[in-house]
C-alpha cells in the first residue's frame, strides 16, 4: 500500500508539479487518516447510487461535497480541475479499479455524474 501511494505521488508530481494546485496540496498538513476517512465515506454513498441517476439531486449534492472536500483538504478544486478528476476516474484503469472496490461501477456513476456538475 506505502509503495504504491509513493508511486501514484512521484506520478503527480511530475505530470502536475509545475501546476499552483500542486504547490497548494503540498503547503497542507496531511492528516492521513481523517481524510482518508472523509474519501472513503463518500465513496460509499457514490457506490450507494451505481444504479441511479446521476444527474439527480441526490448525486449532484455528493458532487458538490466531493469538491469542497478536495478544495478543504488539498487544493482549490475548480469545475476544470474536477471535470479533469471525473474523467480521470474511467480514463485511468489504476482509478477506475481504486474506486470500484466500493462497488462495480462507482468509478462510472461518479464520473457521470461531475460531468453533469461541470456542463459536459
């Protein structure tokens, strides 16, 4: 587990290092395990609506806390940068199986449903 978050860290790092973004989650004090906490309960509840609609209020509204979430705990995470995240979450198979250990399909309802968040 320890090697393969240094792997996906060195990975950002380099594809994002150069961004503000970056620099802003590096500045943050990481509290590994309460935000890790805070990913995984709305992981769940994205899991928990696999077979709705994604363009729900319901769904909308975990969007929303999803960004505020990241912008509160690692950097300032605009439309752009979240459509980026949810187009991310299918693109990238190493994602894609990170967050369908929720449930099969959680990468895709999630990602559905910030593209209706960000007008794609």
């Amino acid at each position: 587990m320890e090697q393969a978050r240094r792997q996906y860290a060195d990975e950002a790092k380099a594809r994002w290092g150069h961004t503000d973004a970056w620099k802003e989650s590096q500045a943050k004090p990481a509290e590994v395990n309460a935000q890790a906490e805070g990913i995984n309960d709305i992981f769940r509840r994205a899991a928990a609506m696999r077979q709705g609609d994604s363009a729900s209020p319901e769904a909308q509204a975990l969007v929303k806390e999803w960004q505020d979430f990241v912008s509160a705990n690692y950097y300032a995470c605009t439309d752009e940068i979240l459509a980026g995240l949810g187009e991310m979450y299918t693109a990238d198979e190493r994602f894609q199986k990170n967050l369908d250990r929720f449930g099969e399909g959680t990468a895709a309802v999630l990602s559905a449903a910030i593209q209706v968040y960000c007008g794609k």
